[in-house]
C-alpha cells in the first residue's frame, strides 16, 4: 500500500530521534543553570514583586534574565522547532522559593524561550475521589500511568515545571513522531493511511458531566504542513476511557482503526526516551512532533513526595504552523487574554475555586501529562 498523497517516504533531520541515542547522554538535552543564572532569576523575581503588578503581567520585559541566559533560553526555542523538539532546563531549587515565586520563574522563563502563553496554569496532581464526591476524575487527575500521547488542540509547545516528585513513579517518556512516522512509512505504510482519514472524536462536557459527550469534528490524527508532519492524538477521543465511554450512540472502531492505533503506540514505546525528572526542573517540548506518556504513580502524603506538575502552553512567530487538516479547536482568543486577565493561579489558590469553575477555567479541552 502506498502513503498518503503528498506524505514524505522518510523524515530527516535532528527530529527523528530514538531514545537510545540519549539513554547514556542526558546532559544533551538538558541545560544546567549556573550560579549566576540562578542570581539572575532571584533578582527577576525580586523585580518584578517590586513592581507590584498582576502576576499575570509578567513577561520578557518585567522579568528581565541576565543576557547570556536570555540567549541559552531564545537558543531552546530553535531546538523545539528545528531540532530534536524538546529540552530539559535544570537548576532551579524549588524549596528556595515560594508558591507565588514558582509561577513567576515558571511563566518569566517561558516568556523568554516563547513570547505566547495561553491564558491559565494547570496544576497537574493527584486529585482525591473524596474532595469532589459524585465527580469521576480524569486520567490527569489520577496516579495511573497515561500512554503515549499529545495534548489535543493546544499550543505547539507543552512546558512543564517540576514542583514535586512522588514517592515513586510519574516519569515522563518521550517518543519522536517523526521516528515513528519512518517506521511506519517503512514497514506499515496502511497505518499512516488509516491515522491520515477522517476520524469520529467526542469529549466530556465539563458543565454537565452526566450528560452525553460533546462530539467534535470529524478529522485525521496526522497531516502535514509546511512539509512537517504532525500528529494531534489522545486516544480517549476516538475510544473513550473506562471512567468516561463513549456516547452509546457513537460508532465503534473498526479492525483496521483500532490495529492503527495499537501499532502507533506500540512503535511510540519501542522508540522512547524516559525522562529522570527532578524537582525544579522545566520540561519543554514540541507538542506536534514528539508524544509524551506518563507512568503510574505513588504519593507519601507523610514524608511530602506528592507529584505536583505545573503545565503552560507557549507559541510565537517562530512556532510550527498546524496543519489544517488536524482541525484544532483551541480557540485563538486563548492566545490573546490581557496579561493582566491571565489566570496564573498557586495551587492554593485553585484549590479554593469550585471543581465545575476548575474545569472550565483549566482546559477547553480534556489535556493530559
């Protein structure tokens, strides 16, 4: 079977990656702060405080970094775009630092890799059953591993902040779509043709979560544009999850979608990076090149190893353009909320608002780690 029209037979490039090229490197991909990068971001939070602004306000200009760190940082916009499509940046002590101080080093590092962040910060944790009684949890919001994935109609970059590490467990994967798409072009060209058709997708609807599912446009998995091919994917928008099924009424997957979908997940994993994350650290990848998975977790609510990950999306200029054919839903109005407007929100804080406002105010759609 041949590919798709206009589907290249073989991807090239520093983004087509295994992970065995940097099982025995991580410091490839990892940028170490030094001790004047990490006084240069003490004096940018200082800075900014005295400035007495929204927290949402804070950008290049109001978090200003020291000019070689503001360089090594614009540097891993160029690596998320043409080069392998993710990075690792180390240093930060979050102990050092307050919850409030979290959020401005997360969102003033980010302002310096991307000039665009959508509108909210995500607290990505173990959300407990007894705190929102009659609710079922998310995937996001349990400790059980995630497969490989994308998170669905955001941003192009997925930045991540390590707070808190669980006891055990949680650790992030990484598998280059471009090296999964040559292995399928090679060895199974009729699956990149099966994830390039038109697919049945739904959603719950956060404001009434007993009630059917939202269904979503019928669209690909992958397409192409500006000759980069990308994936847009999450599985429990085209199957359902055990906690959320699909809509009785929705068809079910056909053999060759549903065989589609396990070689995808299955050449994800044979190509995989695990990440050995620790607190403090930022993790920024290309959110249309490379799939992400998360494995199971344990908290110790008594010794303080709670997993507990903050998530932005980031775009600019320089950011991949997204193929139409992937249909994203995101609106582009969440790309252009007024600093002032933006919910940058300590845990604290989000802890306080209602599990309904939470929903909506945290994701469109139902987003993932």
């Amino acid at each position: 079977m041949s590919l798709p029209a206009g589907f290249p037979e073989q991807l090239k490039g520093p983004m087509a990656w295994n992970g065995s090229d940097f099982d025995q490197d991580p410091e490839a991909y990892t940028l170490t702060l030094t001790e004047g990068d990490l006084l240069g971001i003490r004096t940018a939070v200082s800075y900014f405080k005295s400035l007495g602004l929204p927290r949402g306000s804070v950008d290049r200009s109001n978090f200003p970094l020291p000019e070689d760190l503001g360089t090594k940082l614009r540097q891993i916009n160029d690596t998320l775009n043409n080069g392998r499509g993710f990075q690792v940046v180390r240093g930060i002590d979050p102990t050092s630092h307050s919850e409030e101080e979290h959020i401005l080093i997360f969102a003033g590092i980010c302002a310096h890799v991307a000039t665009h962040r959508n509108w909210f910060i995500d607290h990505l944790r173990h959300e407990k059953q007894h705190d929102v009684p009659g609710v079922n949890l998310r995937p996001p919001e349990l400790p059980v591993s995630m497969d490989f994935h994308t998170d669905v109609d955001s941003g192009p970059i997925l930045a991540l902040f390590v707070e808190k590490k669980s006891k055990s467990g949680g650790n992030q994967h990484l598998s280059s779509f471009w090296t999964i798409y040559n292995s399928l072009a090679r060895d199974a060209p009729e699956v990149i043709g099966e994830l390039a058709s038109s697919w049945h997708w739904e959603k719950p609807d956060k404001e009434n979560i007993d009630g059917p599912n939202i269904v979503m446009p019928s669209r690909p998995i992958i397409g192409k544009a500006d000759g980069k091919m990308q994936i847009n994917y999450a599985k429990a928008y085209l199957a359902g999850h055990l906690k959320y099924p699909m809509n009785e009424t929705s068809p079910s997957l056909s053999p060759p979608q549903e065989a589609a979908l396990k070689i995808l997940a299955d050449t994800a994993r044979r190509h995989r990076l695990q990440l050995d994350t620790k607190e403090g650290d930022l993790v920024l990848v290309n959110n249309l090149s490379i799939m992400h998975a998360r494995e199971a977790f344990v908290d110790d609510e008594v010794s303080g190893e709670v997993r507990h990950i903050l998530r932005l999306w980031l775009q600019d200029q320089e950011s991949w353009s997204v193929a139409s054919t992937l249909g994203y839903l995101e609106p582009e109005k969440a790309w252009h909320v007024p600093n002032e407007h933006q919910s940058l929100r300590t845990l604290s804080e989000w802890v306080q608002l209602p599990r309904a406002t939470r929903a909506v105010d945290s994701a469109t759609t139902d987003k993932h780690d």
